[in-house]
C-alpha cells in the first residue's frame, strides 16, 4: 500500500458504484461482470463494485464480482448505518482483498438539512461506523460527504476520530463539483498540517465534474499529498460527471515532468475498458472527448496533417498504442478465416471470449463482410458487444418496413417471445415509430421510451447503425444498444434488448436502500 511519502498514485474506480448512478445507466450482473474483468485486466487497485445495501440486484453484483475478480480490492460503500456495513461484509466475504467505504455528510448545509443531525452525533457516527467496519476488515476506508464544502476545523476533528477508530483511508470528495484546483490543494494541505496522525492512513479525492475541473482538482490535490484518485471510466457518474480514469492515468504518463508519480495501471486497455463501458451503458463518447474520444487522434487541418506526416510529435503528444488504438484498421474481409478473426479479436481486447461467443461473432462477422465492402476494427466491436445479450426472453426474428414520403408507413416484425413465435403487422409516423408499435402489439406493456439515438460506427453510407435507446418503466431505467446496417433493424433490436432488461428487472426483488 502507499504512503503519503511515495510517488505511487492508488487508483480507485467506481465506474461500477457512482458511475452507475448516472440517471438511466444501469446496468445488468453480466454486463457489470464484463466492466469488472475489464478493470482488472487494466490493474486498478480498487473496484468499488457497488452499494450493497440498496437492493437485492446491488448486493448480487457485488458479491459476484467479489467471488470472480482476481487482483484488485473489491469494495462496497455503506452509509454509517450498522445494516449497510453488515450487508457490505457479506457480500464482499468471497473477496481475497476486501474493502468497506463508509460516509457521512460534514457540511452544515447537508448535516442541517440531509442528515438533520447536529455535528457532536455526526462525529459519534464516524467513529461507531469506523470502529464496526474494522471488524469485518482491516481495509476500512471514510469519507466526509460533501467535504469540500465542510468546515475545517470540524472536518479536521472527524478526519483525526477515523483515524483513531481504524480507517486506513480518509477521502475528502468535492462532492457537488464546487471546488478549484488551488483550493483543494490548500484543503490537502491543511489536513496534513492540523491533523496528528494523519500519516497514519492514504489520503483519497472524488471530485465531480460540475464546473469541468474534476480531473485538474485530483491532480492538483495529489501534488499537495493525496494517494488515492477515485476516478470512473469516460468519467461517468451523475450529473456531469466524475474524474475521467483515462484522462488521469495519461496525463501523469504524458506529463510525468509536471506529475513525478506513477500508478499500476496498463495504459494499453484504457480503449477496450471505454468502449465497453459505453455499450452497456448506453453514454456515448462525444468525439471530441479526451484520450477516447473518436477524434483525439484525428488530424484534419492542412497545416496540423503537414506537420503530422513529417514528424507526428508536431501534434501528437501521445502514441495511439498507448491506450490500446491500433494502427491497422482494413486488414478484415468476406475471406478473413477463423484463425485471423481470432487474432484479430485478441488485437481488440477480446481475448477471453469463449468458444461459443466466437463462433456467433464470427458467423455475423461474415453476414456482415457480406454487406459491406470493408469491415473496420470498429464494426467488430459493435457485433461483438451487440452478441453479448443475456437473458434474452423475446428474440428478434424479422422484420419488413415500407417507408417513404407517402404513408401510411408500416411494420411488419416477428419476435420469438419465450420460444413463441409471434407476429404484428401496424403503422407508425416513420418506419421506427411503427416498428416500436409492433413490438407494443407484440409485447403490450407501458414503458416510456426516454431516449432514442443514432450514430455511425464507421464511415460509408453502408456503415453500421449503432442505435441506444433507454426506456422507463416500473421505477427502473435500462438501456439497450444494437447495431445493423440497417438502422431501422437495429432500432428494434435494440428496443427489444432494453424490453428484456426491464422484464428481468422486474421478475426480481429490489427494495429501495434503507433510510440512514
């Protein structure tokens, strides 16, 4: 474990946990299963893999994650609540290294009107929350909710009595995205001057991304001493955000004369742990997005592409490979064999799929060379992640739409539903609204369609249709992703995968997390 002394950074993800809390990100076990193997491939040191208290689903997923993944920490964060720290140790029990995160609020906005507590109770809390996490694990880790924004001389006092009660990680979160880089520094730099055994455990930020300054705050507060980042893949989390993993980890690599420290994480599979992230949770990187983002290695000015070619230093600051973006993108065709596809898909970051998930890849991967003259790594990426459905009650059979400016348009689908074929023929303003009504006659339910988007996979009139839509229904939001080249096809492939998701949601118990 570091200490405040060494340039090592311990980087914290809780893509699975806060990431996850994003309004219509949920995702299911096996796609959190797949995000998890992903981020222990990348060798973060610690997987907050959920909030274990609220619900049924939550404390699954956390307690499957701690059984499979190998390597890192598995954590689950618990309120100062006797019920949420003993559920969290349950479900981390199967775990080789374990973690218990507690919380509470110490600003008096949220000790005044969220917790209703005066500060004397709040203090009383961190220590009996501390005190019995410890007996489950040695590995407990605090945080003061809303410390930026907490009063120094009472979070000082709090910070000291975890301590003493055994936490050997105090995180101090910019919880509402308030604070600036110089602020937060002073604010680490305060902590290590006014509390005494503050050498005694790592000192952990989680900024948010409200006022676009979560990454330049994490650095900045472990310039002034923190050891731990708490980051989220593509910076998912709510509202605006968390600290993006990706860009954290590249600017200490990139900029390391700037930031002397280093972390344990394998650059190579920040694309792959991206990309998938994006798929199961339907959040789409925008392309200007940093270090991920399709166009943070695309040059198109005359003078940038001049300068690029004679010598790709002059605009690139960092290696494509570095993140795991391959130079080579044409190499696939209708008469690539097995062998070639397999290695094509290990060059992916799809090394572990079983035999069964590459013989349907590869088969749609010929259905595909078919249609399209040239198949991009891209367009591999999008089948293969679009084959990895569970729990698939209604399958897609077929479809037929008549479209055009003279109505009325139509749909004519067949779903396998429950191994049932059924069948629907109705009308709709366009091709999408009458196949979604298909599906409704198929399938009658209520749920409300919330969002629909289309983007490109590749370049091309015959490229892939990526299509995400997110639907609302019994309290829950799911979001489903397909991808066709034709889009009209894979908007009812994905409409279909989000209607599974919330039928599985809803054949299982989920009550809401208790009150604190």
């Amino acid at each position: 474990m570091a200490s405040a002394n060494d340039n090592r950074v311990i980087i914290f993800d809780t893509t699975l946990r806060d990431g996850e809390q994003s309004p219509g990100a949920s995702m299911t076990l096996d796609e959190k299963l797949r995000v998890a193997h992903a981020l222990a491939e990348m060798k973060v040191d610690i997987i907050e893999a959920g909030f274990a208290i609220a619900s049924n689903g939550d404390f699954r997923s956390v307690n499957e994650i701690a059984k499979q993944i190998k390597g890192p920490t598995i954590c689950s964060l618990a309120r100062a609540a006797k019920g949420d720290i003993e559920r969290a140790a349950e479900a981390l029990e199967p775990a080789e290294n374990k973690r218990i995160h507690t919380f509470i609020s110490t600003s008096p906005l949220h000790m005044k009107f969220k917790l209703q507590m005066e500060p004397e109770r709040v203090l009383e809390k961190v220590i009996e929350s501390v005190t019995l996490a410890r007996k489950f694990t040695d590995d407990v880790e605090w945080s003061a909710e809303d410390g930026s924004r907490t009063e120094h001389d009472f979070l000082c006092r709090c910070v000291e009595a975890a301590i003493d009660a055994g936490a050997t990680t105090i995180n101090i979160p910019d919880t509402v995205g308030y604070t600036t880089p110089t602020e937060y520094a002073d604010l680490m730099t305060m902590l290590f001057n006014r509390v005494p055994n503050i050498d005694k455990a790592i000192l952990s930020v989680h900024c948010h991304n409200d006022l676009g300054m979560a990454v330049a705050n994490s650095l900045a507060a472990v310039h002034a001493g923190a050891r731990q980042i708490e980051c989220t893949i593509n910076g998912l989390g709510e509202r605006a955000g968390n600290a993006a993993l990706e860009e954290i980890v590249m600017a200490l690599k990139t900029r390391n004369d700037a930031f002397p420290y280093e972390t344990g994480i394998d650059s190579t599979k920040i694309m792959n742990a991206s990309r998938l992230v994006s798929a199961v949770s339907g959040f789409v990187v925008q392309p200007n997005k940093a270090i991920v983002g399709a166009n943070a290695f695309a040059h198109e000015s005359g003078i940038h592409q001049d300068g690029f070619l004679k010598n790709s230093e002059t605009y690139e600051i960092m290696k494509p490979e570095s993140i795991g973006l391959n130079k080579s993108s044409l190499v696939m065709g209708k008469h690539s064999g097995r062998h070639a596809f397999k290695e094509k898909l290990k060059e992916l970051g799809f090394a572990d799929l079983g035999d069964n998930a590459i013989e349907d890849a590869f088969a749609r991967f010929k259905e595909l060379a078919d249609k399209k003259k040239e198949v991009y790594d891209d367009d591999i990426v999008a089948l293969v992640d679009d084959g990895m459905r569970d729990n698939e009650h209604i399958k897609f059979v077929s479809l037929a739409v008549t479209c055009g400016s003279k109505g009325p348009q139509t749909a004519e689908l067949e779903l396998d539903v429950n191994g049932e074929t059924r069948t629907a023929k109705t009308t709709g303003d366009g091709p999408i609204d009458a196949t979604f009504n298909a599906i409704k006659a198929i399938y009658p339910h209520d749920w409300k369609l919330k969002l629909y988007q289309v983007h490109a996979v590749t370049e091309g009139t015959d490229a892939q249709g990526t299509v995400t839509v997110k639907l609302d229904g019994e309290d829950r939001t799911v979001v489903g992703n397909a991808s066709d080249t034709d889009t009209v096809v894979a908007s009812c492939m994905a409409y279909v995968t989000a209607v599974n998701k919330l039928i599985e949601k809803s054949q299982k118990t989920a009550p809401d997390a208790m009150a604190s």
